[in-house]
C-alpha cells in the first residue's frame, strides 16, 4: 500500500533513464544528419503507390498502443475496478511515452506539422476521418496529461476526477476506431476496406496497451520479477494476462479471416495475399506475436511465469508492429491505375532515414517513460 | 454555372503523348510528375499479345474522394467544377494519393525517377520546389490553386489548365483550339492532341460538344464502383475503356 511520502514526485536517475536518453539523442542527431545530408532520398516512398511508409507504420503503432493504453487505465479510472489500481498510473505513463514517440516520427515525417496544427482546426473538414483523428489526438494529449498531473500530484486512482477519465476512455476509444475508418473507408483498396476494421483496430490497441504494460511492469522493477510487489504479480498473472489472451484471440481470429477470406477472393488488389501469406513477417506476427503468447497467456501453469509473461508480452508487441507494417505496406503494394509503368507488385523496404527514425520514436518512447517512472512513486504501489 | 469537363476519344487516340509533353511544359512539372499520362496496358502472351492505352489526366470528379479525406480542405472543388490544392494549406500527409482510385495525384519530395536529379540542375529559389529554364510565367502561378511550381512537401495534380480556362468568356459552351476566340483558354493537352481526340467544355450546356459527344457516342467514365464520378469522359465505340487488371493476365 502505497504511503503519502512514497507518492510524492522523488527524481532518481536509473541507468535504465540515462541509456534511453542518450540513445534517443544519438539517433535523432543522426535522423537530422540523414535527412539533411540525404534530402528527397531519405525515404522510400514512391510515386508509384506506396505513398504511406515505415514511419507511418511506427506512428500508427505507437498511437495505437497509447490509446490501448488509456483504455486499460481507463478500466480503473473511470470504471472504479479497484484491482487495476496498482497499474493505473503506469498505463498512462506509458500511454504518455508511446504518444510522444509516435507524434515526433510523424513530424519528422510530415512536411508540414505545424501547419496541420491550425489548418486542421480551421476548416473544419468534417468529411476526413483524418480530420476527427486529428482533433481527438488533440483533445486525447490534453485529457491524458491532465490526467497524468493528478495522478503525479498524489491522487490515487479512484481520486482521479471520474468525468476526466471517463473523457480519456472514450477519446481513446474514438482514436483507434477512427485510425480503422481511415483504411477501412476506402472501398477501392479491398485489401483495406471493410466495415469490422475499427473493431480490430479496437481490439488489437488493447492488446498492445496490455502486452506494454506487463512488459514495462518488470522493466519497472528492473527486470527482477522477485521485486515486484506480489499483488501487482497475482494482477499480471491473473486477469491482465487473461485479458490479453482474450484480445491476442481475437486479433488471430479476424487475421485468419481476413487471410482467408482474401486467398479466396479473386478481386483486383487481393493479389496481394498470397504475397503476404509468402513473407516471413506475416508469420512472424501470426505465430511469434499470437500464437506463442496465446499458447503462455491461455494456459495457467505458464502465464503464472513471471519470465514467460516478460516474453510473452514482447512478443505481442514485436507481432503487433509486423502486423501493422503488413497491413499498411501491402495494402498499397498494387499499384492502382498506373498501367504497363509501374510493376505489377510494388516493392518497399523501410530506407536506412526510415529506420532510425523508428530507434529515435523507441528510444524517445523509452526516455520518457523512464523520466515519468523515476520521477513518481509508481514503484511504491 | 459552367461544369468544365473532358471528352476524350480512344478510337482516334495513337497514344503518342503530345499531350503528356505540353502538360508537362505548360505547368512545369517534373520528370515522374506525369499529371497527364498515357497508360499502356499489355494482355496475353506472345505471340498472342494485346496493347491498349489510355490517356489519363485527372478526372476532376463530382464527387471527389481526394476532397472529402483531404483533413485541411487543401483539396477542394470550385463552383466550375474543377479540383485543385491550395498549397498554402496542405500538410503532406498523402492522405489523397491513397485515396484517389485513379493514382493522379504526386508527391514530389521523393527520390528522382531520372538522374541527373533536376532539382539539383535547376535549384528551386524561394518557395520553389526546383526553377527550370522553361517554366510557367510567373504572372499566371498561383499556390492557392495549386498552379505552377510547388513549394516543397505539397501534393500536386492536373488543374484542368485552370489558369487558362477559368479567363475563358463566361458562358462559352466549349474551348477549342480550332475556335480562335476559345484557343487561348483550351488545356494545354486538349490544344496539341495531333488526331483532336480530347474535347473540352461546359458538361452542363447540353448543347456543348462535350455533352454532345458523350450522349452520341455513349461516353463512359471509369471506375463507377466508386462513386466518384468523374468529369472525364470516354468513348469507346460504345464499350467500356478497356484497363485490364494485372488478375485478368493471370487468369487468362
Ligand atoms: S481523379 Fe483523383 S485527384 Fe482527381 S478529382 Fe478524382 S479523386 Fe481527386
Ligand atoms: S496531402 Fe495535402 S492535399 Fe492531400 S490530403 Fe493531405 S493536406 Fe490534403
Ligand atoms: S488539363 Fe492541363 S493540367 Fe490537366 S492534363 Fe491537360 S494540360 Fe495537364
């Protein structure tokens, strides 16, 4: 239980903090230097039809964790489930962390970042999806940071303003089916369209916001599972890996539909399953990132394994990112309308700029959850 | 009010890319930056091959998708009927490219297509994404239409050729270069088409070649599916433009 002193905001620099943070600054120097010294050959996009590349994937990554994030704080915060609280805090930290990683590769991506600040608000361009995820992000930053200070100032989870949190479950909920809609809408894209991708984007951000948060759980306690307080453990072991069973069910379930379904289909554009069942990323996100740790989550005498549940929960994450890249990439690998010109497959692989924007978004991420851990007294739960 | 559209006739068009070469020196534009194109398409196997062609500009669509996803209202529709790009407003974000279903819109911040890199010959000064030798005058560009050289980090496309069609007199039913009092404000690629296979005019003057063309000829658009409904029109002898899918070669 925690003590007033041991709530009070005490910064300690880890080691853990100190390496993050030197990282992040050598990879975005060097993301600087790239994209100076390389100018309009610092990414991999093309003309021809991936328009959207790596940073994208890892933007939308990062944003979808956040919000998954917030949604599992929101189980206590806002539905008074009491014995989420020990986690509370560190779900909107982290949720914090992976926002700011996220949104800094999407202003080193975008050309115009400020400019979407206003341009969006402005013109009310209420026909976009992009436009309503813009503004919730922008509504979602404010309402976790507000949240983030009560918590930071003392307030125990069940003391945190309810309507505030209740505004933080609903605005996340609102990003990550909207993030499904932007795809999803666009009917002349069949490897995309489909009314159920808001759903999984749904689901698939909680299973992300679970697998951190059990992961970054031991990283918290420096990586030692015999520190970590024992009712915090029964809750990883219990009903949070539980739940990222369930969610890590799900998401296989819609992934083999869509697959199959897809291998089915002989519409223009669904070509492009049978090269995505044919590269090593679709299975490394199919096994690696589901099956595995559906097999550990599922099955009490193992996720009751403190070192399983720290594999488990990478894996889920690791899987994630393969199957967004999948998703977002092959989505766009056949070009549409551009005749004898362009190849019937278009080929894409993230620039050397593109992944070390993707280190800089991880050690940022990284950074800031260190800072926001070592500040607080969340190890004191 | 005027609703500018484009015929254009594939059973005289010889896909010889007049057209894709004056709207690339009429608006500046870079190599890969193809706003007007001649799409070749090859069916079959040898010797039993097959190539089609189609000219394809923007199609300028009534009820545009680039409009509707563009989250600034960068992308927007003028009451005459034409999609442009303010480029004062646009943030880059290539949400249009995806969601175009006829791949005519570019992002020119890219690696080049051609080397020398042309924006290394020419360096863009000021806001100018590259400066050829050659380039639009300056008196009719106009960023908020997305006329003439972009800035960097913009999404550009075909413009119908408004800086020339919307100084046409009003209420003129087509603009035709062999019309002296319309030559002036007909499209660069409708102006040049040596076999006069594209036709530019008022799609909402019944009494426009135009809208003549499209009834006699049953002009056809592309890609209904899709409900963009696009303001370019094509005859085909009655039948539909042929573009085959990359599935219709695997599967014959
Ligand atoms: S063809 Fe594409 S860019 Fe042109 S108006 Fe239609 S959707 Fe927009
Ligand atoms: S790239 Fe520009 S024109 Fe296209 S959707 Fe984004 S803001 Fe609009
Ligand atoms: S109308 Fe003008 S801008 Fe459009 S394709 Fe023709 S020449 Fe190019």
């Amino acid at each position: 239980m925690a003590t007033v002193t041991s709530l009070r905001p005490q910064f300690k620099a880890s080691p853990y903090l100190i390496g993050a943070g030197i990282l992040f600054i050598v990879t975005f120097i060097y993301a600087v230097y790239l994209k100076v010294t390389l100018g309009y050959a610092a990414f991999n996009t093309t003309n021809y039809g991936v328009f959207w590349g790596f940073p994208i994937v890892v933007y939308d990554y990062f944003l979808l964790t956040s919000v998954g994030l917030a949604l599992v704080a929101a189980v206590p915060l806002a539905l008074g489930v009491r014995a989420l609280d020990p986690i509370a805090k560190r779900c909107v930290w982290l949720a914090i962390a992976a926002l700011v990683g996220g949104v800094a590769i999407l202003f080193m991506e975008l050309a115009h970042p400020l400019r979407a600040l206003w341009a969006t608000p402005l013109n009310l361009q209420t026909a976009s999806p992009l436009f309503w995820k813009i503004l919730c992000v922008g509504a979602y930053t404010i309402v976790l940071v507000l949240t983030a200070l009560a918590l930071a100032r003392g307030a125990r989870p069940g003391e945190v303003p309810r309507p505030l949190a209740i505004l933080l479950g609903l605005l996340a909920l609102a990003i990550a089916a909207i993030a499904g809609s932007v795809y999803g809408m666009l009917v002349f894209r069949p490897f995309w369209y489909g009314g159920e991708l808001p759903v999984v984007f749904i689901i698939e951000s909680v299973m992300g916001g679970l697998a951190f948060v059990i992961f970054f759980t031991y990283v918290a306690y420096g990586m030692a599972p015999d520190t970590v307080p024992q009712g915090t453990r029964e809750l990883l072991a219990g009903p949070l890996g539980v739940a990222l069973a369930v969610a890590v069910l799900l998401h296989l379930l819609f992934t083999l539909a869509r697959t199959v379904t897809g291998l089915w289909s002989y519409g223009e554009g669904m070509q492009v399953w049978q090269y995505t069942v044919s590269q090593p990323l679709y299975w490394l996100g199919l096994i690696g990132g589901g099956v595995v740790p559906l097999v550990v989550f599922a099955t009490p005498t193992l996720r009751t394994q403190p070192w399983l549940q720290i594999v488990g929960g990478f894996l889920v994450a690791v899987g994630l990112l393969a199957s967004r890249y999948e998703f977002l990439i092959n989505g766009q690998l056949v070009p549409p309308f551009k005749g004898s010109w362009a190849p019937s497959l278009l080929e894409y692989a993230p620039s050397q700029f593109e992944w070390v924007l993707f280190f800089m978004g991880v050690f940022l991420a990284n950074t800031i959850y260190a800072g926001l851990e070592s500040w607080s007294s969340t190890r004191q739960e | 009010m005027t609703k500018w559209g484009m015929v254009i006739d594939l059973e005289k068009c010889t896909g010889c890319q007049a057209c894709t070469t004056a709207c690339a020196m009429e608006n500046s534009r870079l190599p890969g930056e193809a706003w007007q194109d001649v799409l070749f398409y090859h069916e079959g196997r040898y010797p039993n091959v097959k190539v089609s062609w189609l000219p394809r500009p923007c199609m300028h669509c009534e009820n545009p998708s680039c409009v509707a996803v563009c989250p600034t209202k960068a992308t927007y529709k003028t009451e005459d009927g034409v999609v442009l790009v303010d480029w004062d407003k646009c943030i880059g974000c290539k949400y249009c490219m995806i969601a175009c279903p006829y791949g005519v819109r570019f992002y020119m911040d890219e690696k080049p297509v051609v080397q020398p890199d042309l924006r290394e010959v020419f360096p863009g000064d000021g806001d100018r994404i590259w400066n050829p030798p050659y380039r639009m005058p300056d008196h009719l560009a106009d960023r908020k239409k997305g006329i003439g050289i972009q800035p960097k980090g913009v999404v550009s496309k075909c413009t119908f050729c408004y800086h020339k069609i919307s100084k046409a007199p009003k209420g003129v039913a087509d603009l035709d270069e062999d019309d002296p009092a319309t030559r002036e404000y007909t499209p660069a690629c409708v102006r040049v088409c040596p076999p006069k296979a594209r036709y530019f005019g008022d799609l909402d003057n019944p009494n426009s070649k135009v809208s003549q063309l499209i009834a006699d000829k049953r002009g056809v658009r592309l890609k209904e599916e899709t409900g963009n409904k696009p303001q370019v029109y094509y005859l085909a002898g009655g039948a539909a433009p042929v573009v085959p899918g990359e599935r219709s070669q695997e599967r014959g």
